[in-house]
C-alpha cells in the first residue's frame, strides 16, 4: 500500500499582522474552532477578502479538514495562479486529502505534484515546498510516479538553500531504502551543523529503528545537554525506562 504523508507546514506564528489581537491569541493556543465561525462569517459578508481566504485554508488545515481546507487554497490559486505559497499550500493540503483515502487518492497526484512543482518553479528558496516534493517523489511507488532519483534532486536543492535541511532530507531519504550507514552519515552531519532538537530526535529515531537503543539514549543525552528541552529528556527517559 503507497503511502503519502506531505510535510505540510503554516506556523501559527507567521499569520497576518493585521489580525485582531484577540483572533490571534486564540489561533496561538490552537483554539481553531473557535475562532472557525467568526472567519467564515467574516468571508460570507466580504468573498474577495483574500487574507481572509487564506486564514479560513489554514485554520482547516491546523484541524485536518482537508476538504474544506483544499476548497480555500483553490480560491486563492485560481485568483493568483503565480504565487508560490498559494500553490504550495494547495498542493499540500490536496496531499493531505490524498493521504486521508489512498484509493480515492490516486486520482489525485497529478494535481498535488503539478502545483507543488509549480510552486518549486515560482520560487526558488521556498524551502517547505522541496520538502514535500522529497517525501511525495520518496512515498509514492514507481508506478505512480515514486522516484528516489527525484527526491534526491529536490534533496539537493535543500542543502544549496539550507544545508541542514539539505542533510535531514537525504538521511529521510537513505532511510527510506534502508540504506542506513548512509542515512547515519547525513543525520550526523545535520546535527553538527544544526544542533536543533529535530537533529537530536531523527538521529536517535534512526538509531531505536535499527536496534541501536544506546547510541539513541546517547544522542539524547547529548541533545538534553545542549538544550536542555523537555521533549529530549522525556524521549530519553522513555526509552530508559524499557
């Protein structure tokens, strides 16, 4: 059974400035729903209001309704077919539907891979649209398009714009085809260069996965160390404790 699971990212932190103070705090604490009616209500009585569209696409998004999600993200990419973000997030959310029903998605993947390639071609530094065109080229079996070569070119974009990102996506990469020394060697070197939590955690991941449980707790107490974060010393102790 294929699997495609698209990075899809909107940080809660970057929505408009020009939000009132009040819907902001209560999208910061994830109180999607109750800020759901008041944005819809806001579109019925202005439908050209785009921030709007494009806040009701993402609020759907942060709650897994796709559908609804993927209706606001055409809006806007019909409206402005050359903006990359528009695409981005329209390809990534039709992903995440495809996702949700794999049979009824396949009918879908031409229209994911069109716009997220669209939205890669619109902007060259857009770095969460290469992550996702790494996982859709890595999950999707080669008789729907899957394609480790593929997945490698976008790999190597990332490293030209991020090397960090560049290295996590080719240790995801080598993962995937189990090609582990090689995936150790590209973790490794995203956390010698990074140093974030994430470079902690896919590296111990890659470590618990192949049955090396002391080097993961090593690595974890290395990244507790550094960083003293709380979701490293509860891994660590997760995996102590078994």
């Amino acid at each position: 059974m294929w699997r495609l699971g698209i990075i899809f990212i909107f940080p809660i932190g970057l929505l408009s400035q020009t939000l009132d103070d009040e819907v902001k705090s209560i999208l910061m604490n994830n109180q999607f729903a109750d800020v759901e009616s008041y944005m819809e209500m806001k579109l019925e009585a202005n439908p050209n209001d785009l921030e709007t569209v494009e806040l009701l696409g993402d609020i759907y998004s942060h709650q897994e309704m796709w559908d609804e999600a993927v209706e606001q993200y055409d809006i806007l990419k019909s409206k402005h077919p050359e903006n990359a973000n528009y695409q981005y997030k329209y390809g990534g959310a039709l992903g995440m539907k495809a996702a949700s029903n794999k049979l009824a998605g396949i009918g879908l993947i031409s229209d994911v891979k069109a716009s997220l390639l669209k939205a890669a071609e619109l902007d060259p530094s857009h770095i969460d649209v290469r992550w996702a065109l790494v996982k859709f080229y890595m999950e999707l079996p080669a008789i729907l398009g899957g394609s480790t070569d593929k997945s490698l070119e976008f790999a190597n974009q990332l490293e030209t714009l991020s090397p960090v990102d560049g290295h996590l996506a080719k240790g995801f990469i080598f993962k995937e085809n189990e090609n582990y020394n090689q995936a150790e060697t590209h973790l490794k070197k995203a956390l010698e260069i990074g140093g974030s939590k994430t470079c902690y955690l896919e590296l111990a991941k890659l470590y618990i996965e192949t049955n090396q449980k002391e080097k993961a707790k090593q690595v974890l107490k290395q990244g507790v160390d550094a960083l003293k974060d709380d979701d490293l010393r509860n891994k660590l102790q997760e995996l102590s404790s078994e």
